[in-house]
C-alpha cells in the first residue's frame, strides 16, 4: 500500500481498479528528551499509515512529510531549544500539504486525507483542506481534501484514559516524550528508545521531556497504537460514505 514501494504503472493499475484513497502521513523532525530518537514522529505515523490503509482496502499511502513547524529558529522557541529539531515556517508548511495534495488528485486519487501525528499543525491541515475543497468544488467526481483530527486526538482522550484506568498519574503520562510517547514509540519500534537513558533520567530535569518515561512499556503503547487505528478507520470510512452519498463532511471543515 505504500506508495513509493510501487512503480508508476503499478500505481496507475491501483488507481484504475478503484483505489482513489490516498493517506498522508504527517510527522515531524523534533526532540524527543534524552531517550527517544528524532524521528518518532515519522516512523509512528508511517506504521499506523500503512495498518490504517490495509484496514480500509482500496487505499494508498503517500511519503511521509518530516518538515513541519516546530518553532521560531532565531532566537529558538518551543522545541528549536534542543539539537535536531527542523522547524519551517507555517506558509511553506502549508503550501507544501497543498502540493502534495494537488498532485495526488492530479493523478486519479479521489479522496486525500491527512494525518497529523500531533497537534502543532492541525489548525494548518483544515486551513489547507477547507481551501483545497472549496477551489475544487463538491460534485462526486471532484477531488476532496479531509482533515482527519480524530487520528491525533485518541492520544488526548482515549489513550490517557486507558493509561489512567492501568494507575498511571497524569504527571507520570505528561504532554510530549513521557510515559505516553515513550509507550507509543516502544510498540512502534523499541530501537527507538534509550530506556536506560530514560531509567537514569533525573525526574524534572530541563530535558524537553514533559512527563515521566520509565515504566513505559510496548504493552501499554498498543493500547495507544490500536485504538488510533481503529478510530481512524472508522473516521474514514464514514467520510468517505458522506461522500458517496453527496454529503460534505462539515464537522472537519475550518470555519
């Protein structure tokens, strides 16, 4: 399903036999505290990419965009304050979402959903959608850009429930590269965390880390992990009813 494993003839087979879902997964290159690699974003939103389109069938998945905002870059802010994270402006973010999206329609893709993997640019994926969908129309033959924020926010809501039902404190959870992200990562991939980096850690510490990471385990980011694929999929599924059956999705269109 991942579309630069396929070859342009392949893809136009794809497309030809009725595959016009594209998804596409939006990461990030930013610190993640002393344990946890640069790209977790990237290799979270990929794998949970390609679970979510082998799920839905007729669906393909686009290269994942690693460059997205992350704070001024002179003087630094937000996550710029630590060695590895790529921040561009939010306009050249905002045009490239365009692009990609643009192109993938250009080519047959009928219905292209975006994948924010976390918040800092959500408000940019339904800026870009709303646009896109007004300049391409809403007959059922047009092209339609959907804004998925239900992906990103099972791991406000669902997944810090869960977590909280298994004893975790919020404090334990945290916000950004705690005992959430750091689980979420583990059942990804473990070769991204340093759990003894983590283990050593001074809790506190002015590391980037919101949150604690040492009882993170796989275990309890697939509580996580499933539950994003799941709702997203069925999130999309019932866009793409909506348009089947002549309805525009407003509940993800900005204002």
């Amino acid at each position: 399903v991942m579309l630069e494993d396929l070859t342009s003839a392949e893809l136009r087979v794809r497309i030809d036999a009725g595959a016009t879902t594209v998804l596409i997964p939006i990461g990030g290159t930013e610190q993640n505290g002393p344990h946890m690699v640069l790209g977790k974003h990237n290799l979270r939103v990929k794998v949970l990419a390609q679970r979510i389109a082998e799920r839905l069938g007729r669906t393909v998945v686009a290269p994942v965009i690693a460059y997205v905002p992350e704070g001024a870059i002179h003087p630094p802010t937000q996550h710029m304050r630590w060695a590895g994270t790529i921040s561009i402006p939010e306009a050249a973010f905002d045009a490239m979402l365009e692009g990609a999206a643009r192109s993938l329609c250009q080519h047959g893709l009928r219905d292209v959903v975006l994948l924010a993997d976390h918040g800092g640019y959500l408000r940019s994926t339904e800026r870009v959608a709303g646009r896109l969908n007004k300049a391409f129309g809403a007959g059922p033959a047009a092209c339609h850009v959907h804004a998925l924020p239900e992906y990103y926010q099972v791991t406000q809501t669902d997944y810090i429930e869960a977590l909280k039902a298994r004893g975790h404190s919020l404090g334990e959870i945290g916000r950004h590269a705690g005992l959430a992200d750091t689980a979420l990562a583990l059942a990804i991939d473990p070769a991204q965390v340093r759990m003894d980096v983590a283990a050593a850690r001074p809790p506190g510490a002015n590391d980037g880390v919101s949150g604690d990471p040492r009882r993170a385990s796989a275990e309890l980011g697939r509580l996580g992990t499933d539950r994003i694929v799941e709702v997203s999929v069925a999130a999309i599924a019932a866009a793409l009813r909506e348009r089947k059956a002549g309805v525009v999705g407003a509940a993800r269109m900005p204002a």
